[in-house]
C-alpha cells in the first residue's frame, strides 16, 4: 500500500530525486502551491499540487514522466502542472487569477523560483473574473437543475463550487490592493467589505463546505437560490467596474 505522506515536506527529497533522473538538466523547477503550501494538508484527504517547469527539449519528453506521475498519483500527489518558461509568461494575459492564487501559497522544492517575478495587469484580472464568474453562475443553474431538488446533491453541489468563488474573491482583493487574508472565511469577508456586497449566504456555504452547519433542506434550497442571486449581482458588479 502506498505510503501517504504526513507533511509535504518529507517527500520533497523523493519527488526531486524522480524528476531529476526523468528531466536532469531540463527540470528547471518543482514547485509545490495550493493547501500543501499553505499550512492547510489533511494526510489522507489533501492532495499535493506541484507546478514543474521544464525546458523547452524537456516538455517534449513529457511520455518519460507517465510511470513517475501514476506511481505518485497514488500517494495524494495530484498529476503536476508541467509547463515551460515561455508558456507560463505568455499565459498572464489568459488565466492570472490562476496564478495570483497559486502565487500566493507556494514553497519551492527545487531549482528556480519562477513565481516571484510574476506580475498581473489589473485589467487581464478583471476580464477573466468575468468571464469565470458568469461560467460558473451558468454551472450553479445546470447543476441545479441536474440535483432533482435533492438537498444532499445541493450540499455537494455547493462543496465543489464554493473554493473556486473563494480564489476569485481573492483576485478581488488584489485589483483594490487589498492584503488577500490566508483563511477562506476571511477572504470572502474581506471582499464584502472591499467592494461593498453581503457576503452572508457565501459564509453559509462555507460552513456548509466545511460540514459544520446545521441548516435544515428547507434553509438549504434557500441558501442556493440566494448563492445563485449573490453570483448573478457579483456579475454585474464586475461588468461596470473599471480597472
């Protein structure tokens, strides 16, 4: 049986080791980022989600990783986020929000830091927190839709959605320059305050996330019809903003 680790830190030798002898002078950097960096690593429930960055003749040997990634997928290491230099500069302008957050909580493991340069124009945040906001209201209607009415299926529903709206209130915060809090319970409250929204029914679903609420299925249809509107509103709030 494979070996879950009980902190990050007592793989990073192994995981280094594996890579190195697969990529050698082609691994640029392993990079660990998300709740493994951030204090947040439940062993047994928490994936580890490594960022590696390769050279360009690195990537294109990316077949001779398959038989590492499988045998790591086993131990709670999520399949790593391979990308070269010239693809992580040139993917700002696209998906900053992803990388804002994964800048935020991140260690270095091995090689180059090459997080710490990056830098986020205002204005790339703001369309793609648009763009993910009203995808992802369109996600909350469907999977709405697709639950039957079944207060167990909404709770899941709200589970799986909930990190991604606390990742987004989190780019928020950085367009008023705002310090981004560690706690989700703190970014969503930090958000409300910054741009003026109720933030009550997303405090609910993170409780309802967490398993620590004792809302009824009545109270919990409630909160979803409202999380639907509270999105929809968040919608227009970004449509009209200027950067």
């Amino acid at each position: 049986m494979a070996k879950i680790p009980k902190t990050p830190e007592e793989i990073f030798p192994e995981i280094t080791a594996d890579f190195q002898k697969i990529f050698g002078e082609d691994l640029v950097s392993i990079i660990l980022y998300g709740s493994g960096a951030g204090g947040d690593y439940v062993p047994g429930k928490s994936d580890l989600n490594f960022l590696i960055t390769l050279t360009d003749r690195g990537i294109e040997g990316l077949d001779r990783a398959l038989e590492t990634v499988g045998r790591w997928r086993k131990r709670n290491v999520a399949i790593p986020l391979f990308m070269t230099r010239a693809y992580l500069t040139g993917s700002l302008d696209a998906y900053p929000v992803e990388f804002l957050n994964m800048k935020r909580h991140y260690k270095v493991v091995s090689g180059e830091d090459v997080l710490a340069p990056l830098a986020f124009a205002p204005q790339h945040i703001r369309l793609q927190l648009e763009r993910e906001l009203r995808g992802k209201l369109l996600h909350l209607r469907s999977g709405y839709l697709a639950t039957g009415g079944s207060p167990r299926k909404i709770r899941e529903l709200i589970r799986v959605s909930l990190t991604a709206f606390v990742s987004l209130f989190s780019a928020l915060l950085y367009l008023k320059s705002v310090e981004i809090p560690k706690g989700k319970r703190d970014v969503i409250t930090a958000a409300g305050v910054a741009f003026g929204f109720d933030t009550a029914v997303f405090l609910k679903c993170e409780e309802i996330r967490r398993k620590t609420d004792r809302f009824s299925s009545a109270e919990v249809q409630a909160i979803f019809r409202d999380y639907m509107k509270k999105v929809g509103r968040l919608c227009g709030m970004i449509d009209k903003m200027e950067v």
